[in-house]
C-alpha cells in the first residue's frame, strides 16, 4: 500500500538550511545570549531510526544551555520547568521563513531524495569490507575477567 492511502500519513521531515540559519541566528529562548545552535526538538516527531525531526521543530539555545538540555533525560519535563512551549515558538519561527505555510520546495526535495538514498539498502563494496577488517583487526582485545578458581 502507498503511502499517500494510510489513513495517518507518515510525517514529513524538512530540511531547510536557510531556516537552520535564520534560528541560530536568534537569541537563545532561556537566557537572550547569542551566537545560538538550532535546536530540534526531539519529541515533536515519532523518532526513526537515524532520523532528526523536521527542520520546521527547531528553536535557537545558546551552547551551554544546548549540552544541558542534551544531558537531560525527559525534554519535555526540561521545558515545562522552564514553562516555555516551545513547539509554538518552533511554529511561530517556521512561520517567519515559511509565510502562508508554503513549503521548503527545491531544498526539501534534495534532502528527501538523500534520505531516500540514505534509507535504501546497500551493500559495501569488498575494498571497503577489506579495510574496516585491516583496522577492526588492530585494535586491542579487551581483556576478559575471569573468576578464581
């Protein structure tokens, strides 16, 4: 079956550049400092395998608080201490660059094509087999402990 048929179409995952610039380019949502990294939010999409959420979830933070919300275990929690709703900041700043809900075109058609590509299955070619063995095979062993006896 297709996936235009499913009654809940698989999301979409956006990738726009421009978008990325235009967060990271704001102010950080906690503490006003810039530069900024764009964050993407990562309960905002049914997670994949190797898969970021969309471009579209995105929300600027400045390094530090960036690592500290990376280190958290529950995002969510991590925001509503702060009670900052952060997918309507993410929506109000897909907005700014993304008027009348218009989407990404030429940019998200390349990356939906690499991710296609990405996805699909491929096989190594056998001087690349050859040479993660040669370097798998000169790492060191770990040690294995053994009990008294």
């Amino acid at each position: 079956m297709g996936e235009s048929v499913l009654a809940f179409p698989k999301p979409r995952r956006h990738r726009d550049k421009i978008h990325l610039r235009f967060v990271a380019q704001q102010s950080c949502l906690i503490c006003a400092r810039q530069p900024c990294d764009a964050h993407h939010l990562r309960f905002a999409q049914p997670r994949g395998y190797g898969l970021k959420v969309s471009d579209e979830f995105t929300v600027p933070l400045c390094r530090g608080h960036h690592r500290e919300l990376h280190r958290a275990a529950n995002e969510p929690r991590w925001w509503a201490t702060l009670g900052i709703d952060v997918v309507a900041v993410a929506h109000k700043l897909w907005a700014e660059t993304h008027p009348l809900g218009s989407s990404v075109s030429a940019i998200d058609a390349d990356v939906a094509a690499a991710d296609a590509a990405a996805a699909a299955p491929r096989t190594m070619p056998k001087r690349a087999r050859t040479a993660v063995a040669t370097i798998n095979d000169q790492t060191k062993p770990i040690p294995i402990a053994r009990p008294p006896s």
